[in-house]
C-alpha cells in the first residue's frame, strides 16, 4: 500500500500588489513592527542548508526522470535548467550571511513569529511581488519603510542576502510540490501496472495538489488501457463523483496547477539573476538614510570620495549606534551639525563630517551625542596621543650599543 505524501509548504504567494501598494504595505509594516528583546537565532541559516539538501536532491530526481524520457513538467524544466544558478547562489549566500553577521541584526515580532526585521521585510515583499523582483521596485519598497523606520547600514548590507534566502525558500517550496506531484504520478502509474494482480492492494487517494497529478496520470494511462479502460474509467468518476468533480476538470486543474508553478518558478530563477548581476553597494548608498545625511557635507567632500572612504565614514556612524536605525541617522546629522557650526567655508577641513566621524574631531561628535567611548578606545587615543614617547620607551637603544659601543 502506498504512504500518504506528507503536504508540501505552500509557495509564498500573496495577493499581487503594484509598486505604488507595495510602498503602502512597507509603511504598514513600519508601524507594526516592535523590537523585540531577543538575539536572532540560527534558524534561518538552518533552513538554508536545508533548502540546498532538498533542491539538490529534487535536481537529482528530476535529472533521473529526464534521462529516461519521463514525465518532468513545466517548472521541472526550470528547476533542471537553472541549477547551476540555484547552486551558485546558495554557495554565495553561505559566505555573505556568516552568523556573526546574521546575529548582529535586529529582531522584530511579527503574527507571533520573532525574526530578524529585514527578513521579514524580504518575505513580504517576495509574497506580494509574485516573486518577481528588480531594482527599483526593492527601491521604492525600502524607501517608504524608511519614512517613518530607519533600517540599520547593517540591516541594510544583510538586504541583498536576506532576499536571496527568501527566494531560496521560496523554490524549495515549489520543487517540493513538483516532488509531491511526481510522486503521486508515480503511484497512478504503480497502481496501474499491479492491478492484475489480485494480492495488490488499492494506494490511499492523496490530497491537495498530489490528488490531481493522481488523478491526471490516471486518465491519461487510461487511454492505453484497452478493454480495461471503461471499467477503470467509471470507476474513477465514481470516486469523483462524490466530490462534485469530473475527470474533465480535475485535468484541467492539473494543466493550470503546472502553469502556475512554471511562473512562479520563473520568477524566482529570474529574481536570482537579478540578484546575480545588480550593483548592491550602488544599491545600498541609494537607499541608506545614513548616506544621505553625510551627503549634505558642508566642506561637500563626502560625495567627492571613492567609495571606500564613504564606507569608512558610514561605519563609523555605526559604531556610535550599532543596533538603532534612528540612532544612526541621528549620529549621521549631528556629524553635519557639528561642521556647518564651525562657520568655516566649503572645502575647510573642520567643516568635513569625516573630521567628526574619523578624525580629531570624533570627540567632539561623541560628547554632542552623550557618546561615552569604549575603555579600550580611549585607551587607543591616549596611546596615539603619545606615539612618539611610548614608540621611543618601547624601543630603547638598540643592544649593540649597551654592551658594544
């Protein structure tokens, strides 16, 4: 007797919204989620090894079938051709989502489920975007989160990873009902070459999705059944009947069951190229409140800088607030602040935010944010204060001249 196929997750599909919606349910989500007192935990990176397991061994599947000209369907096709970029990715997302990095975001509650509030973010906009992801349209959705909640630099450099973890889960969901569809295939086709034999028991009648590819691969080896076709044939619509349903309609389910999934699946490979191939840094500077304030430089150097220098100023930003979207944005003006107060001119060193970020002024920023520095900080300014005196103790003269010269 056949095992009952145990029901995939459902894909994560929700309703359909424009870019103009999307910006309404980001702000939404603003105003919804709270933080919450606990450390992320390692959930998430579980699942994505877990995700990699199964998809691996659906390609394997799949591969087996297509080599031996069986049934692989519209989204097994995706799934087989685009592989090699499913498993790019996730090797990719292995090395930029480390937990020393992953555990350092914020976490927020959401409907009962605490996790990590960019992921949540991700998860919403993969659901209600059908999986179909590009620039502007991440962009915009940020953006309007950002009107009311600043995310952190952090939060904002774990975007592109968080994405691609989602649009992972997301195919793994999908390949397991391609699985649970093929397997109900496969019992149809079992069950039709053993019914000759009388000691062959009847499968269990499989559910959801399973139940139409089970039904669909009835009828269609029913055609080939010769004599028995007729017998065979009332009896199923005998089966169907008590539903309500006809074969006619449950192959009919199964032709658009199949074509939803070949979207879908079409989707999420094309958002993992998009992912692939988009400039993130270019992304992230795009969308980081934090940059924009440092924008409005008053010496008007930090836009003039290559990116790396911009990068070092933005961390410094985060190392006075690094678990605080707001704190960040505050500490980015008070930088701005602190040199349009000077009253020195365009292009004045003592007007440059790096001066307060990066340089001798950092104290000064530190005291107009109630800042108290690390001890271990403070004790490597004391050190770089007297450089040269600790350097020369340190020192001393060389061996030869104590004991030779």
């Amino acid at each position: 007797m056949f095992a009952r196929t145990a029901a995939p997750e459902p894909p994560l599909r929700g309703e359909l919204l424009d870019v103009a919606r999307l910006q309404d349910l980001a702000r939404a989500l603003a105003a919804r989620l709270t933080p919450h007192a606990a450390s992320p935990t390692k959930r998430a990176l579980e699942r994505l090894r877990s995700n990699d397991r199964r998809l691996s061994e659906t390609h394997r599947l799949l591969a087996d079938d297509a080599r031996r000209k069986g049934f692989v369907g519209p989204a097994g096709e995706w799934i087989l051709d685009n592989y090699h970029l499913v498993d790019a990715e996730v090797r990719a997302l292995g090395q930029d989502l480390p937990w020393r990095f992953y555990k350092r975001l914020p976490v927020t509650r959401d409907d009962g489920v605490v996790s990590t509030r960019v992921e949540i973010l991700a998860r919403a906009l993969v659901s209600h975007s059908d999986s179909r992801l590009d620039r502007a349209q991440m962009a915009a959705f940020l953006d309007a989160f950002q009107t009311s909640e600043p995310l952190t630099l952090g939060e904002l450099w774990a975007w592109p990873s968080l994405v691609r973890l989602v649009l992972l889960e997301n195919l793994r969901r999908l390949a397991d009902s391609v699985l649970a569809a093929r397997d109900a295939r496969q019992q149809a086709d079992t069950y039709l070459d053993h019914l000759a034999d009388a000691a062959f028991q009847a499968p269990r009648w499989p559910d959801g999705t399973a139940e139409v590819a089970f039904v669909s691969q009835l009828v269609r080896r029913l055609r080939d059944e010769g004599p028995r076709q007729e017998a065979l044939q009332a009896a199923l619509d005998a089966r169907l009947d008590g539903t309500g349903r006809t074969t006619d309609a449950v192959v009919r389910d199964d032709h658009q069951q199949q074509a939803a999934a070949q979207v879908l699946v079409a989707n999420v490979i094309t958002s993992l190229r998009v992912c692939a191939t988009l400039d993130w840094p270019a992304f992230v500077e795009s969308v980081s409140v934090v940059d924009h304030a440092l924008r409005r430089d008053p010496a008007g150097a930090y836009a003039l800088m290559d990116f790396q220098s911009r990068d070092a100023q933005r961390k410094a930003v985060e190392s006075l607030a690094p678990f605080e979207g707001r704190g960040q944005v505050r500490a980015a003006h008070a930088a701005v602040e602190c040199g349009a107060r000077t009253g020195a001119g365009a292009g004045a060193r003592e007007a440059h935010v790096g001066y307060y970020l990066v340089g001798p002024g950092r104290p000064v920023l530190e005291r107009t944010l109630g800042v108290r520095p690390a001890l271990r900080r403070r004790v490597e300014r004391a050190l770089r204060r007297r450089a040269g005196l600790v350097y020369f103790r340190r020192s001393g003269p060389p061996r030869c001249c104590r004991w030779r010269c």
